[in-house]
C-alpha cells in the first residue's frame, strides 16, 4: 500500500486525503493546528484556526466546487447540506434587467457555507474514512531531501531533488513514497526546496492591490425573500471600497468590505461599530440587516497583503523535484473576491489523486500534475489580475498602475494559458477590449441584459468553462459588443461616497456598542 504525508488539513489537504485513501493510499495529514474543534456545529463561531486566517472572512463554494463534490465526494456534499449549506440556484437570482427568462441549468448552484463549518464536515467525514489520519499539533519544519549527485540528462546543470519525508517540530521525520504541499497561501515548501537546491522556476506573481474586512452576523427571523444581485451575493463596488453581503448556512451570513490597501482612514471599519454603521449605510444591506432580528457574532477580521500567486513546480518540462506536489493556494492563489480558491483545492485534490494512483513513476507524476496546472488553474491567475487591474484603474485612477505578472517567463510555443506572465494593460486602459476577445468587465455588463450571455458568463464565473473558451470565444465577443454599443448599461447601486463611509463610521466608533468578545 503506498503512502503520502500531506501537509496541511485545509480544504486541499483533507480532500486530497480523503480521495487517496479512497484509492488505496495509507495518509496522515499534518497539521500544525491543534485539533481544538468543537463537538458539533453548535460550537463553530468559537474555532479560531489560527494557521487558516481567512476561515472567518467571507466564503462561498462556487458550482464547480459543488459539482467536483458530487462527483467525487458525494458524502461530503451530504454533509454539507445536513450542515445547513444553502444551495444558491443562480438562474433564480439572475437579473432582473434580463431581456428573456435565464437558461435552466442544474449545475449552476453555489453552496453558501461558512468556511469553518466545509472544514468541520470535511474532518468528520476524514474521522470515519479507513486509511488517513489527521495528526493535529503537528508542525512540518522542513523536508528530508536527496540531491541527485549525477543528474540523467548532462545537459541539465542541476537535477531534481528527491524528497523522501518530513521533518517535524518535536525533531522526529517521517517519510513516505508521497509528500503532498497543501499548506496554503503561507506555505514553507518552496523556500524549504530552494535552500536544497531545487532548480524551481520563479512564481508568477502580481499584488491584488485590496484589503479585506469581514464580520458574521445571526438572524433570528427568517431571510428577507430578496433576489442577490451578483448570483451567489449581493454587493456592489462603489467609491473606492466594494461591499458584498454572503447568504451562509442556517441563520447566519457575512458581510465584507474590499478597500486599497494603502487606504488609511477606511481602517477604521476594523471596529466592530464603525463596521455595523457602514453596512447599514448602503442602502441595498438594510433588509438584511435589521437591528430588531440580527446580531454580530464575530469580530471584524481584517486581512491584506494579498497576491495573486503560481507557484510551479515544473520549468521547461524537467521537474525541480520529485516525490513532493503542490495543490491548494500553495500552489495558485486568486483575489479572494472571486470566491475561488476552494473550487480550486478541491480540483487540485482530485487531479492529485488521478495523477498519483495512475502514475508510479514520480517524474510523471509532476508533469502530469504541471500539465492541469497550466490548463485548469493557470487561467484562473491570469483573469485574477486582469480583473485585479481593471478595478485598481477605476479606484487609483491618479496612480494608474497595473500589477504585472513577474517571474515567470513566456516559453516558446507556450500555450496561451501557460504560465506566461499576464500580457500589459492594452492601450485604452485594461478595462479596454483586446482585439480577440472582450473583457470580464465588458462582459459583465452584457450579462446583465442578454440571457444567453448570462449563462455563459455564469458559467464562466463559476469555474465550468475557461476564459478563453467565453471571452475570447468570437461569437460571444461580438455579441457583447454588440449590447454595449446600444448604449445600454446597469442602473448604479446608491451607496455613500467613500469620505462619507470613512466620517460615519468614525463618529459611531465615538458611540459604539462593545464588541462580541
Ligand atoms: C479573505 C479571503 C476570503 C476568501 N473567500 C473565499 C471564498 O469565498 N471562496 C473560496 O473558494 N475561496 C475563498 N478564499 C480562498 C480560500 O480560503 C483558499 O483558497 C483555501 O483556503 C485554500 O485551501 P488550502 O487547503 O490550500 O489552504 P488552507 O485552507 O489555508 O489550509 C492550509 C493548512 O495548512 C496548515 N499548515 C501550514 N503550514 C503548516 C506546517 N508547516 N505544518 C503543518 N501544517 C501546516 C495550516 O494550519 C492550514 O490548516 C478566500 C481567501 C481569503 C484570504
């Protein structure tokens, strides 16, 4: 029976885990976390997960997420909904400026679950899987590495480093055919292999240029019956802060603003009362949140320094090391704002599990796994940055500047969504169309008056067809174009002008209510 170390129980980790057990693999996952769940749900707004930050910031689980379940871990998907997920059927919430009624499709449905409660029932379901443990408290502090003395190909200065095992924090090891990276977006690994010597090529990487505050609330009553406006949320982006209000399981949901990170004032919605005064100042919120039935039931919780990130592992078609692969945000990263990131693990989980019960030797293994990470996931980064570009021109239009993919250079003859660095803002602003295709901006605002561009747009939005494949598609394009060049456009959301946001939230900071602990 083969065996894998995966380091860390996050959404990649436990799913990968579970999978190669299905497949026959002995797995223990480490995780540096204490095991300090709850017992049951009961206890959720109190599991902190200190070594997952982002567990209590806003999250949905995109079609595609809901789709890779069913197929691959129904009983996860059954867990979920025995949890209290909400199944968001998107052609109900389509909108309402449609010319024509949206197209049926049953695979559009976004699960709208807290974070910490896929983690709970992801470990509930690992507890009674034969074949894979989790070891909590248990740290990963380095790797136990082989250097390949005489490298098979001459040509090659250096050859790939053989990872045989872990190394942890109490001084033991432990090694195994397989180590699997899912330590998310802080991951170790790579710094780990290049002080081994991996000949890794450099990430591909651009700033999202957006901080985040995020807060959940309860309703005692039941939810208002209100259309979401963007599928599976609703929000708007308005005077240099965005806002989105995210339906989750049972009576709760959660709120969060998106701000530039450079954004002094608008820090103060790190308070629990200036945040509650700025969500009840948008007007499109106030029927979510009325005062007489919902209550805060978490701290705000802020986070920054966010990059859209991929990290290969492969340059050129030689792997820089064998015996260790990447899934998860240890290898991609998105702008959180897309809601992406757990569709991406999960699938990153089950190409993993292909890759590693259908191939025995490791070089194949990293470039079959290299070879989904440049057509599934790598397209994901590129459309990140594009739309991380398109809104930071809108929101610093004194300070145009566009995040520019680094590190990572064009190989020739790549394909078009390798890991070429994001091509430059065209002229006209990255919010302009590029010749062959049109612009998720562009096409946002098509979708919002013809059906069939929604439901591809949809579609799209929810990782179940590629960008290239919808927006640089000629007959889409050119009927986006098409509507935009009647004129039409979406009726604006009201909301208050960013100084006026930043002063109201001040002046109920003066007054506040004290903070849920
Ligand atoms: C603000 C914010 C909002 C987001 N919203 C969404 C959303 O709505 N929808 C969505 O799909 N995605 C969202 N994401 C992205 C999503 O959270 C990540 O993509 C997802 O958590 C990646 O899963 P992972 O398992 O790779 O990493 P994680 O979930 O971060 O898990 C990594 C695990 O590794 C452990 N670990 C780290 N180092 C070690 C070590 N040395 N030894 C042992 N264990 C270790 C950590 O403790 C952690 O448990 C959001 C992200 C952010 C930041």
């Amino acid at each position: 029976m083969p065996d894998a170390i995966i380091i860390g129980a996050g959404a990649a980790g436990l799913t990968a885990g579970l999978l190669l057990a299905r497949r026959g693999w002995r797995v223990d996952v480490l995780e540096r976390d204490v095991d300090d769940r709850p017992g049951d749900l009961a206890g959720i707004d109190d599991w902190r997960r200190p070594g997952a930050t982002q567990t209590w910031h806003s999250h949905a689980f995109l079609a595609r997420c809901r789709s890779l379940l069913a197929e691959h871990a129904p009983d996860v998907l059954a867990a979920l909904r025995a949890a209290g997920a909400l199944e968001v059927r998107l052609a109900e919430h389509a909108p309402p400026t449609l010319t024509g009624p949206a197209p049926a499709d049953d695979e559009l449905v976004v699960l709208g679950c807290r974070r910490a409660v896929l983690d709970w029932v992801l470990r509930e379901v690992v507890a009674t899987q034969p074949g894979v443990t989790v070891r909590s408290g248990t740290r990963v502090v380095g790797l136990r590495i082989e250097t390949d003395p005489a490298p098979a190909e001459p040509a090659f200065s250096r050859g790939p480093v053989r990872v045989r095992g872990v190394r942890l924090a109490d001084g033991s090891s432990r090694d195994a055919d397989l180590v699997v990276d899912a330590a998310g977006r802080l991951s170790p690994v790579r710094r780990w292999l290049a002080d081994a010597g991996a000949d890794l090529p450099a990430p591909a990487e651009a700033d999202c240029g957006i901080a985040y505050y995020s807060r959940y609330y309860r309703r005692s009553g039941p939810a208002p019956d209100i259309a979401l406006n963007r599928g599976h949320t609703t929000g708007a982006s308005f005077d240099r802060y965005s806002c989105l209000m995210f339906p989750a399981d049972g009576d709760s949901f959660s709120m969060t603003f998106g701000v530039l990170p450079e954004d002094t004032g608008i820090r103060v919605l790190r308070h629990g009362a200036a945040f509650d005064a700025a969500v009840r100042s948008i007007e499109m919120f106030v029927p979510w949140l009325n005062p007489g039935n919902v209550r805060p039931v978490s701290p705000v919780t802020a986070m920054s320094h966010l990059a859209n990130r991929l990290r290969p592992l492969v340059a050129d078609g030689r792997p820089g090391v064998l015996g260790l692969l990447a899934i998860g945000d240890a290898a991609v990263i998105t702008n959180p704002a897309h809601t992406r990131g757990v569709s991406l693990a999960v699938l990153g989980a089950v190409r993993l599990t292909e890759v590693a019960s259908g191939l025995r030797d490791p070089a194949e293994r990293a470039l079959a796994l290299d070879e989904s990470m440049r057509a599934e996931l790598a397209p994901w980064f590129e459309d990140s940055c594009a739309q991380d570009s398109a809104r930071l021109l809108r929101w610093r239009p004194e300070q145009p500047v566009v995040p520019q993919a680094r590190g990572a250079e064009p190989a020739e003859g790549a394909p078009p969504t390798g890991y070429t660095p994001w091509p430059a803002a065209p002229a006209g602003g990255a919010g302009a169309a590029r010749p062959a295709g049109v612009t998720n901006g562009e096409a946002y605002l098509a979708a919002r008056r013809d059906p069939e561009i929604w439901h591809r747009f949809t579609r799209l939005q929810n990782l179940l067809a590629t960008p290239s494949d919808v927006l640089g598609e000629s007959g889409f394009a050119a009927r986006v174009r098409e509507i935009l060049a009647t004129g039409w456009r979406p009726a604006g959301v009201p909301g208050p002008s960013h100084d006026d946001l930043v002063g109201l939230a001040t002046d109920a900071l003066a007054v506040g209510a004290p903070e849920p602990r």
